[in-house]
C-alpha cells in the first residue's frame, strides 16, 4: 500500500549513440521531478550509464536509486556515487561459508566441476588429463584455500540454491509417496508422469529452508523474496560503503536511525508524482497514471465537491474562501446613507420645502384677485401633484415589503398624473375660450371651477384604475435578485432585495403621465398665441416643452444602465 509508478521506462538494448539514449531517460525522469524514488533494474553496464547521464545532467543528490540484487553491493566501476541509494541482496546463509571455504580437492571429488573451479580460482594447472586452463604455467599444489590464498565472497544466490535443491526433493518425495505407496524406490507410474506433474509437487512444497524461512510458491510459481537491504554511506564512517539498513523476508524492517540521506538532510526524503492539491483545487488525472495529476482551481462560482471534481454552488450562493463548500450570497439594499440616497433625500427635502411654502402662499392669499385669477382650485392639485413627487423618492428608498411596494406602485405615477391632469385642463380651458370665441361670443361648456376639478379627477382616476387591475393581475411582492450583481469575481456578489417591478412595468405606470404630458404640449403649441394678459399659457408651455426634452433623455438612459441596488 503507498507504492505508486509514475513512469516505467525501458532501456532499449538496439541503441546506437547511448549517451543520448541515457540522457534521455534523465529527461524523461525529470518530467516527474518529486518522483525522486528509482527503481532500476538493469545489468551493470546499463547502471554505469545512467549514472553517468544523472551527473552530465546535475541531478546528483535528486535521485533517489534502489537497485536490484543485480546492482547489489557493488561500488567499483560505477563513475558517481547518485546518493542516497539503496541495493538489495539476498539474505546471506550463515553456514555456507565455513562448509565452502573448508572444501579441497581431496574432500570434495564428488564435484566433477570442483577441480575447474580450483584453477580458475587460483589461477593455476592442476596435473590431470583434460585440463583446461591454457593461460599459465603455475601448477596447484593441492594445498592453497578457499579465502586465503584466494578472494572469496559469498554469491547472493546461495541461499535459493539450496531451497530449490530441498525444493526438488521435496516434490520428488511427495510424488513418490502419492504414485508409488507400496512399491520401492521409482515405480513405472512416477518415471511416466511428466513434467507437468511434477511441477505440480513442486508448487505445493511448504518447507523451512536454509535461512528458516518457509519456502513455498504463490498461484503465480514464484517464491517469497528475502532480502539484505545495503545504503551506500558517505559520511560518519571511516570509509565510503555499503552498510545494511534492513531486510525484507515477509515484510519490511528497516533502521531508519542508521539511514543518511544526501546534502546533510535528516529528515527521510519524500517521492511523489504529484504533490497534494490545495483546498478549493481538483486533481486532474494524468492518463495511465494513477499517482499522478495536475491541480486546477475551481474557478468563478464552483466549489470542490470532492478530491477530482468541481460543482458551481446554487444561485444564491458563492464559494467560500477556500472554495470547499458554498455560503450565501449577502443581501443588499439601497442604504440611506448612501450617497445615491442622500443627495436625492436632500433635494426631495427641499422640493417638500418649496412646495409647502407655495401652498401656504397660497392659502394665506386664498381670496386676493391674483389667485383667484390663476385658477386656484387647479394650482392646489397640480401643488398636490408636485408634492407627491416629492414624497415617493422616500418610498423608493425604504427597505421593500409588502407594503411599501403597494405604495410604490399607487405613488409612482399618481404624482405626475395628478400634475399633468391639472395642466392638461388648464391648456384645454385657455384653448377651448379662444377656439368659442373665434366663433360666437358664447362661452363654451365646462369651463367653470367645478368642471375643472371634475375633468382633472377623470383623468386621475384612469391612472388609479390601471394601478388596480396591475394589482389584481400581480400582487405585490418582494424578491432578492442574484443576476443583476452576480459579478465575474464572487467574492463581489450580492443580492439585490427590490419590490417584484419590473423596468418595463415602471414605464407602463409612467406611460399614461406621458401621454398627459405630450397632449398638454400640443395644447401648449396651439395657445401660443393667445393675448398678453393670459400670458400663464406660455410658461406652461415651456414647461411642457422643457419635460419632454427630460422625458426623452430619461427613457433611454433607464433602459440602458446596468442593473444595480441603486437604480430607483
């Protein structure tokens, strides 16, 4: 468990140039640079090369090498020392050496091959017919030993050896025992049984062997590995070398205390393919390889689900800092200390002002010959309009409910119309006296103080009516609004709390003020001529002249801003 490959190279053996093949592998290595861990098998020419390339290319020290029992202890011929590397041996067999090494030509003649290996082994010829040994002209004496007048070192394979000789006669017994139950020595039955019966016995042995380990075969017919495991030290030792750090028969023992690991570093090395992804990153998956991936950032309005994927969270709501899990998003409104608040708060303020001071004006001169010349009853409901006007900026303001959105919708086009409506009559009065006039001297109908007020309230009450059945046909209600702020960076999201109107609902309240407006204008145009003395005719129609100038430049500026709290 833990052990992961992020790549498995192989070293061709039809090369021509090695040292580019080589430094390739380097190469190739180095794509995965926290995989520092490597695992080589190879023969010793194919080790010496790829030493070589990892110190042409100035990763002494990066790689981490474990060998093979090929590699084993060695430290002649390689051309560097890539540490820390490991090697792996087989477990020596403690007995071996005494038994070998006490072998002689005189007690050992059973070996038909023993007396080949004297002269190899000693460089010298022995006097027998079929001597081999062409290259000298020393003769043994018989008297040198194992050891001592010879280099000796116990092969690493000794010890399998000796298990698979006991290995043989082991299945060798057990089909004997299972063929031959009564019959002595090799029956007929055992000499015809074959290979692929005796291989059968050999797989199901289960002995203790020479280092008093079980020996025994998987499904696959390999044995369990034992093994020395050598580090190649550097420092706090008197001399360079190998020294054993641990072994593995059925599972791993090592001496971490007794392991150096290169550039003075104390701690044990760390060998990834990839390091872990932050928080609020997903692991991409490299293909073929299952350690291996690549960090990408859950990015806009995604969140990390779980280590390889990414979800956006709900609409009403954003990553968290992390970007683990999700959180709402906040809720604003149009705050009164805003200044998109207070700078309209202060001119509505003066407006009420003025209005209220107009009015009392008004009132306290109820009965002088000027205000009653002006149409009084129809200034104190274009007053009454104006003030309206005025009030519904408050409206538009206070934080959205039920109510104050049923307000919004009664008020927002009630004070224009109620102002329009009066100027709209007085236009119509002043233009019919003058039409009647051109005609016969007989006043015209309706033109009295009473009919004023009855025809302004008519054209009030149509703006009323639609409000109502806008009101039957959609209730009041407030929503929060995710898409009008829901920026690019969710950390700037917010959620706009409003009352359920839409842009266009706001222009369809407006647009019966509107046709008000544009029907006093043409009234406007057409009394333009009249007399000095009812000079009220011309400043009403440079007001009307003047809002339909505003009105134009208004419509296209609401519809062409962007959503935002402040829009009111």
């Amino acid at each position: 468990g833990g052990l992961c490959i992020a790549q498995s190279l192989k070293i061709p053996q039809d090369r021509k140039d090695k040292t580019i093949d080589f430094d390739k592998i380097i190469k190739q290595l180095l794509e995965t640079p926290n995989a520092r861990a490597i695992v080589i098998f190879a023969n010793d020419e194919d080790i010496k090369q790829i030493l070589a390339a990892a110190k042409r290319a100035d990763q002494v020290g990066h790689f981490l090498w474990v060998g093979s029992d090929t590699w084993g202890s060695k430290a002649a011929g390689l051309p560097v020392r890539c540490e820390p590397d490991f090697s792996c041996l087989p477990l020596s067999f403690p007995g071996f050496d005494a038994y070998f090494t006490s072998r002689t030509l005189e007690n050992n003649r059973r070996n038909v091959w023993f007396a080949e290996y004297w002269e190899e082994n000693f460089n010298c010829k022995l006097t027998i017919s079929g001597s081999k040994k062409e290259d000298t002209d020393r003769k043994c004496t018989g008297q040198e030993r194992i050891g001592k007048d010879s280099h000796y070192e116990q092969e690493g394979k000794v010890q399998f050896v000796i298990d698979a000789v006991y290995a043989m006669a082991h299945a060798l017994h057990h089909m004997n025992k299972d063929l031959c139950a009564d019959y002595p020595g090799v029956c007929p039955e055992m000499e015809h049984a074959g290979g692929k019966k005796l291989l059968k016995y050999i797989r199901s042995v289960n002995f203790n062997g020479s280092a008093g380990t079980p020996v025994m075969f998987n499904k696959n017919g390999d044995a369990p590995g034992r093994y020395d495991i050598f580090q190649y030290h550097t420092t706090n030792t008197s001399t360079p070398g190998y020294r054993l750090v641990g072994q593995w028969t059925d599972d791993l023992q090592l001496n971490i205390d007794e392991m150096q690991w290169g550039k003075g570093v104390r701690e044990v090395p760390s060998s990834v393919c990839s390091l872990p992804c932050k928080p609020g990153e997903r692991k991409k998956m490299v293909k073929g390889m299952p350690c291996c991936w690549h960090c990408e950032l859950c990015d806009g309005y995604q969140y990390q689900a779980d280590e390889v994927t990414c979800l956006l969270c709900s609409y009403n709501e954003r990553p968290n800092e992390n970007r683990t899990g999700c959180r709402s998003i906040p809720i604003v409104k149009l705050e009164w200390h805003s200044p998109w608040a207070v700078i309209p708060v202060f001119l509505a303020m003066l407006g009420i002002i003025a209005t209220i001071f107009v009015m009392a004006t008004f009132i306290r001169y109820n009965d002088t010959p000027i205000v009653r010349a002006s149409g009084r009853e129809l200034s104190y409901v274009l007053l009454t309009g104006i003030f309206l006007c005025y009030i519904i900026t408050f409206l538009m303001i206070a934080k959205p409910n039920v109510a104050v959105c049923s307000f919004r919708r009664i008020f927002l086009g009630l004070g224009m119309c109620i102002s329009y409506a009066a100027l709209l009559t007085k236009t119509n009065r002043i233009y019919r006296i003058f039409e009647q006039g051109k005609k016969s001297v007989t006043a015209p109908r309706l033109i009295s103080p009473t009919s004023q007020l009855a025809i302004t309230s008519s054209l009030i009450s149509v703006q009323l009516l639609g409000v109502f059945i806008w009101f039957a046909v959609d209730p009041p209600n407030i929503i929060i609004d995710y898409d009008e702020q829901k920026t690019m960076n969710p950390d700037q999201a917010r959620g706009v709390l409003k009352c359920d109107i839409t842009d266009l609902q706001i222009i369809c309240s407006l647009g019966y003020s509107i046709l008000l407006m544009v029907t006093c204008t043409v009234y406007a145009i057409k009394t333009r001529g009249v007399p000095e003395n009812f000079n009220e005719a011309k400043p009403i129609g440079f007001t009307m002249y003047t809002t339909c100038i505003v009105w134009l430049a208004f419509i296209p500026i609401f519809f062409g801003t962007a959503q935002s709290a402040e829009k009111v």
